[in-house]
C-alpha cells in the first residue's frame, strides 16, 4: 500500500494503525461499489476505481475517523 509522502511526513499516528484502517476501508468501498450505492459509486469512478488510495487519502484528510480497540481474548 503506498502512501503520499507529505501526508506520510505530517501523520502523527502509527503506521501500522492507518495501514490497517486503510485496508478495512478500502474493503467497504470496494462493497459500496459493487452494490452500486450512487455516493460511493461516483467516488470511486473519480479516482479510477482506485478505492485503496481512495480510503487512504480519506483517513488522511479526516474525512473518515478510526479508532484502534483492544480486545482480549
């Protein structure tokens, strides 16, 4: 997964976190699409069906907030 350098330089959280949240976003884009949810859908077609630099660019600017919970097992 790659990252835009200057939001990589200004992130102050861990890697690992955001790489994560990334990924889980990603996948519900990818779902969003494929139902064809019109807010999604045209989102997607704007960053040519890229939904993982889509979800990233999103956690970047906070447009989507995510939060780590710990759970024990």
């Amino acid at each position: 997964m790659i990252f835009p350098l200057e939001d990589m330089a200004k992130f102050k959280g861990g890697m690992y976190g955001i790489t994560v949240a990334a990924s889980r976003r990603a996948y519900q884009l990818a779902k969003l699409a494929m139902i064809k949810d019109p807010n999604v859908s045209e989102l997607v077609e704007e960053n040519n069906g890229k939904v993982v630099s889509l979800a990233a660019r999103q956690l970047f600017s906070d447009e989507v907030h995510y939060s780590i919970e710990n759970s024990e097992r």
